[in-house]
C-alpha cells in the first residue's frame, strides 16, 4: 500500500518491491491522485500489478473512471483493476463539491455505468446505460479508446457494512476490505453479505475477491518492533473511534473502546488513543510477530479468503530502514508460493 509521493519515489519504490518478489502496489486516493503515479510504477517495474485502493467515486463521472482504467490496463497489459469507494460525506460535500445523497445506492449505480462504459471499449455492446443516478448513451467511434480485445478491467469497491458489502455481491469484481478488520468480521458479517447480494444476481459469491490490507507487524526483538506496534495502535485506534465502526469491538467482547476513543479524541487527548488498543485486541486486528513467523501468520489466518493481501506498513517500514527490503521479499515470496497471491 503506498500514497503520497514524487515520481521518482514511486518509480524508486516499484523496482524494489518487483525485485524482492511483491507481486503489486495498492495505491490510495488521499492527498494525491493514483493515476501518473501508476503509470510511472508500471513503467519502472513492468511485472507488477497495480490497483487503486481506493479512488474516490463520486466526483468522477463513470466515463472518466472507466477511460483511466482502461488506459491503464491497456498499457500494463491487463495488470490493473480499478478499486473505487464512496468516501465519507463531508470529504464528498465539501472537499469535492459533488452529490452524496443515498452512497449505497449510488454506487451500485456507478459501477454498472463504469462496466457499461468497458464493455463498450471491448465492442462488445454500444453505450446505451440507463441508470438511478447516471445516463451515458454516447460514445462515437471517433472518442473511443482503441479496442483491446484481451484486455479487462475488474471494478472493484471498499465496503463495511452489510449494505454496501451487498452491493458488491451483487457486481463487483471484489471488496476491498477495511483494515480494521477481524477473522469474526469478515466470516460472520461481510461474507454472507455478499452472499446475499450475490443472490440477487444470480452469482457465486466466491467469485467476489477480498483485497485485504494487515497491519503486519514483524520484527525480531520488541525493540524492532516498536515503532511500527505504536503506528499500528494508533492507527485501529484513529479507525476504531469512527461510530459506525464500533461493532468491531463489540462483536469480540472489548464493548465501549470506540466510546472512549470518541471521548478522547473530544478531550483532546489523542495521544491516549493508542493506549487504548491492548495487546489482546492487537490479536484480532493486527499481526505482531517475529520476521521469520510471519509469511506463515498470514497464510494461517487468511489462506482461502483472500485474493490478495496488502502489507499496510510495508512501505513505512521500508522508508525508515531500507535494508528490510529483503525480509518483506522473503515473506512476499512465501506467501505467494503458498499458492495464494
């Protein structure tokens, strides 16, 4: 997972994850946009796979989504999928200035007008959607991308709760799951709803991907630990104080953490936030382990769920000792030869 930075730090950063073994790059939409920042990993290291996790929806137009997508995927040789999210309101509102009313809704109307606007790329059917909340029945020869008939793009989306993780059973190509996350969340809550959604359509659910990002953090002494455990705490603890989150911790018995992290944050006391996390809750939503017990941690504990599993930290760890490259590459490696990806 990587954000922010130049070009050259992201070209920098493609070819030491290509050459340690790391199969991709998951890139945010957070202060910066993911789209030159692929190109420019995709061309410094040609045997990656690239995705957006997430782009921010609603203040594109689905044509726009698609036409980026697909030119991506066009010169990465299919190597990309286009992970979209909804954000939250006031982000929507009053960052973008665009339309929030009824998120769910939405965006299961936008990636059908996003796959409408690929199938029509591939020749396969003229543009003609018909949706909610997008109409596009025009794309004349002259503007549309060049035909590639091997290439597609999957569509994928950030879902949490049972709505939208419907939503994405019934159309997605894959979920990108939320970091705060536990084993109990996605057996008992997000997989049968998308088996729900999947329903609706007609689908196999196992046909949905999970993108699962792990707050993994290796070292072999609690010293090499430490900074990334205290950015780990902080970080479930930033996510945990959100009240729509708060069944997290409800769900495994820890009832109230995101009352006290709500209060703290009130108070002012951010820096008590972390404290917070303890370390039985860091069981279920991190994993802290010594390097060499690490690609097996994580192979136990999401082999047959995930499609893909994003290292949260890896980069900031990378950034701060640039030698433990070759140690991510070992686990990298072995949990890609485990048979996953």
């Amino acid at each position: 997972m990587t954000g922010a930075g130049t070009w050259q730090e992201t070209a920098s950063l493609a070819r030491l994850l290509e050459a340690n073994g790391f199969s991709g790059m998951l890139f945010t939409e957070t202060s910066e946009v993911p789209w030159m920042k692929i190109a420019t990993a995709a061309t410094a290291a040609p045997e990656l796979h690239f995705c957006t996790g997430i782009a921010v929806a609603f203040p594109r137009s689905p044509m726009i989504s698609a036409a980026v997508a697909w030119e991506l995927a066009q010169n990465t040789g299919g190597r990309f999928r286009l992970g979209l999210g909804s954000q939250v309101k006031g982000h929507v509102v009053r960052r973008y200035s665009a339309e929030f009313a009824q998120p769910a809704a939405r965006l299961r109307d936008y990636v059908a007008a996003v796959q409408a606007c690929i199938r029509a790329f591939r020749r396969e059917e003229r543009l003609n959607y018909e949706g909610s909340f997008y109409k596009l029945s025009y794309l004349p020869e002259a503007w549309s991308p060049p035909k590639e008939p091997l290439v597609d793009v999957k569509v994928d989306i950030s879902a949490v709760g049972p709505v939208m993780t419907r939503v994405a059973g019934e159309l997605a190509d894959g979920i990108h799951v939320h970091p705060l996350h536990s084993m109990n969340y996605i057996e008992q809550r997000l997989l049968p709803s998308v088996a729900e959604g999947a329903a609706v359509t007609g689908r196999n659910p196992s046909s949905v991907d999970l993108i699962i990002p792990v707050f993994a953090v290796p070292g072999d002494s609690p010293e090499e630990r430490a900074s990334l455990l205290q950015r780990a705490r902080s970080q479930i603890a930033f996510y945990g104080s959100t009240p729509n989150y708060a069944f997290q911790f409800d769900d495994l018995g820890f009832e109230g953490t995101t009352a006290r992290l709500g209060a703290l944050i009130k108070e002012g006391k951010v820096d008590e936030m972390a404290a917070t996390i303890t370390d039985e809750m860091l069981d279920h939503f991190a994993v802290v382990c010594r390097w060499d017990e690490l690609a097996d941690r994580l192979i136990d504990r999401y082999s047959g769920t995930a499609a893909r599993l994003v290292m949260y930290l890896a980069e900031e760890s990378l950034r701060r000792d640039p030698s433990c490259a070759g140690k991510w590459g070992e686990v990298a490696r072995a949990v890609r030869a485990s048979g996953g990806s």
